[in-house]
C-alpha cells in the first residue's frame, strides 16, 4: 500500500512525487514512457516558474534567459526589452528527467508502465497497469492532456477548452541564433485563430511552433507550413503535434481520494499557452494537502486552494485572451498607441505583476466601441 501514486512524469507529477517523498510519504510514480522523453513545447520556463521549483537548475538545462519579447501583428512589430530575466529556455526532455531524478533522490519510486484505469474504493485507490495493480492512499493524475484517465474525474472536456499546438525544432548555428534573436521571445499574432505562433531561441536549435483553438484551427499543418516559410525556415521539418487544456474555465479537478494536477487539471494559460508554471503549483498542492493527512476534505481542499492561488490568474487570461483574439482593433490599438501594454504584460511571466492587475489597468485604458469593432 502506497500513500500516493502518481500517474505520468512531467512537471505536475514529478513535483507532487518530490514534495510527498520530501514529506515522508512512500510514493510510486507510473510513467508510460522510457525517460528521457520527447516532450512537444516551446520549452519556455516563466520567471515565475523557475522561482516555485524550490531547486536550483543545473546550468548545463538553461539554455537562455530571455528578458523580451518582440511582438508582431499584421504589419506591425513592436520589441520591449526589460533589464531583468522573464523566462528561461529549457530542452524539455532534459528538464523533465532532471525533475525525475530529484523525485527519485527525494525517495520516490518509478514504474515505466502505462496506467490503464484506477477505482476509487473508500478507503484507498486501486490502480490498474499493464502488468499489476497498485493500492494507494491517495492518487495524483498528472497525465497531461491527451490521456483519458482524468474524464472519470472531470467529465470530457469541450473542443472549445483545447487548443491545438505544432512544433518543430530546427537546428541552426548559436551564433546566428543569437544574432537574429539574442534574449528575445519571437511571438506573432494574428497567424493561427485564438493564437499565436512562436520563435524561440534555444541552444543549437530554434522552436518553431503555432498553437491556436480547436474549434477554429481547421488546417493547423498549413498554417505551421506557412509559418516557417515565411520566416524563412522552409518547409521540411519534423512536426509534432500537442493538444493543450485552456484554462480559466471551473471544473472539477478532484474527488474523493482522486487529484488531478497540471494538464490533466486543465490548468494552462489560455492566452499564452502557459503551463509549466500551473503544473509545477498544482503538483505542489497536491502533494501538501495528501500530507496534510486530512482524509476526509482532501479533494475539497485542494480544490479549493487551486481555485484560489491559481484560479482566479486563469479565469483573467481568460478574459485577456478573449479580448485579444476577438477584437484584432483592440491588438491594433495596443501596438500602435500604447507601447505600455506589452511593456507592462510582459512582467506577468516574471511574477511582478499578476494577470489581474493587469487586466485591471488595461480595460479602462481601452477606447470605447474597439471592443465592439471586429
Ligand atoms: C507545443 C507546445 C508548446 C508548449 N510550450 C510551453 C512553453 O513554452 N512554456 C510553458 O510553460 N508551457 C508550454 N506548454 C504547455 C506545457 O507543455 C504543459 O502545460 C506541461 O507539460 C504540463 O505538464 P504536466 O506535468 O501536467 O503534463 P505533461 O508534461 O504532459 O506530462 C504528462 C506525463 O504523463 C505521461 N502519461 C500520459 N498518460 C499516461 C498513462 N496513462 N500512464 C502513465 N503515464 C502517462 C506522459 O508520458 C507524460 O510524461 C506547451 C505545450 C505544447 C503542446
């Protein structure tokens, strides 16, 4: 008998594993893939994110710190550069197994083997894998977005919670990485409905990815086509695809002695596709509140602490992306007039600034009647 099992190795699962191990809990993760394993992201660690992972990250996983974002929409492009670090690109194979590894030094176990279904028994959770069952206190689905596991607890999601995201990664020269890019994020908006698409500069390599809606995204490979053509890639590219929860939407993330943490909580950024930092959060309060020992109201409990430290930054993404995407005049407006809004948004990923003051500063900043012009 575990006191969690944790099903899937990313940032959500290997956090709640460390944290409960670090607690003294006898943990098992259950991973389906060998590690180190591919993982498709742009691979952009949130200032803010770096700073909840509670371990210090060996230099050899920073691949660059980025401290702005240049920004392009129809023919417009606007660069803001702060004198402090916003995000850090990490390789995410890399920055997984190394979060494994310290799950494992903190005293947690490892099983790679698919987990195929779990039954909630009362008294203790019965989890099912291709080769054995496990018995668990509690456990913590942490198996991202495509895997069903979470629907026994959340219900299916709508195609309009999803967003659909291609990346390629492309080898090139650092030295012509660093001239084209240096310590700038590449975002261009207004390519991929409710999205973006993205140039991120790594170590050997660039990211070169779109992400947009589900529901509008019709061709998502030609607009990823597109992309790199126009910035110059060419065409022929391994391309991964990726599904992404978008968040900012109430739903039920626990019961009984059932967690979902990161993806399989739904809980990514809907304007930016963010979610490193959610899985990193939601793993941590998964893992305190099963440590809390306080059986009874675990899964009200951390509900209701997500709802409350993660919640509320959501449901204002949210807003911002809505605002955003279904008025490209409001976009417009930013760019051309108010060099203060990416200015200021862009202290979101570094935690100097939360998505509700900013949507609190921005809206009645914004012209009446551009909300209503399409
Ligand atoms: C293309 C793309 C680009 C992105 N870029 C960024 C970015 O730059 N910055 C950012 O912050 N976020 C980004 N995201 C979002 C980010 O990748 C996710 O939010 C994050 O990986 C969530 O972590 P997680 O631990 O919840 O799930 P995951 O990282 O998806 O890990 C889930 C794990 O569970 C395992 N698993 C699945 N099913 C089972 C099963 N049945 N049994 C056992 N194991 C299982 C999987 O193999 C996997 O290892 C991006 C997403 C995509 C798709």
């Amino acid at each position: 008998m575990y006191d969690l099992v944790v099903v899937g190795a990313g940032p959500a699962g290997s956090t709640a594993a460390r944290m409960a191990a670090g607690m003294g809990l006898k943990v098992m993760i259950l991973e389906k893939e060998d590690f180190p394993r591919y993982k498709a992201c742009g691979g952009a660690l949130s200032e803010r994110a770096a700073c909840c992972l509670g371990l210090r990250l060996p230099e050899a996983l920073c691949e660059r710190s980025i401290t702005g974002a240049r920004i392009h929409f129809q023919n417009q492009v606007k660069e803001k550069i702060k004198g402090y670090r916003l995000t850090t690109l990490v390789t995410r194979s890399a920055f997984d197994h190394f979060l494994l590894q310290k799950a494992i030094e903190a005293g947690a176990s490892i099983t790679f083997s698919r987990v195929l279904s779990f039954s909630d028994k009362g008294d203790y959770v019965s989890v099912q894998t291709e080769d054995r069952i496990y018995k668990s206190r509690f456990l913590v689905i942490a198996s991202g977005c495509q895997d069903a596991l979470k629907d026994l607890i959340s219900g299916k999601t709508s195609r309009d919670d999803i967003g659909i995201c291609l990346v390629a990664e492309i080898e090139a020269n650092d030295m012509d990485i660093e001239a084209r890019l240096g310590r700038l994020l590449d975002i261009h908006f207004g390519i991929a409905s409710g999205g973006y698409g993205w140039i991120f500069p790594h170590r050997g390599y660039y990211s070169v990815g779109i992400g947009g809606l589900a529901s509008q995204l019709i061709h998502p490979r030609q607009v990823m086509s597109s992309f790199l053509e126009n910035n110059g890639f060419g065409r022929h590219h391994i391309i991964h695809g990726h599904t992404i929860p978008l968040g900012g939407r109430k739903r039920r993330i626990a019961r009984g002695r059932v967690l979902l943490a990161g993806d399989s909580a739904g809980l990514v950024d809907s304007f930016t596709g963010e979610g490193i930092y959610y899985a990193l959060r939601s793993g941590e309060m998964a893992a305190r509140v099963i440590g809390e020992e306080k059986e009874g109201d675990a899964a009200q409990l951390y509900e209701r602490r997500c709802d409350r430290e993660l919640g509320e930054e959501l449901r204002y993404a949210r807003i911002l992306s809505r605002i955003m995407h279904n008025h490209p005049n409001a976009f417009s407006w930013a760019l051309e007039c108010h060099d203060e809004v990416i200015e200021k948004y862009i202290e979101i990923p570094a935690a100097r600034r939360s998505y509700r003051e900013f949507v609190r500063w921005l809206l009645p900043r914004m012209p009446f009647g551009l909300l209503s012009m399409r």
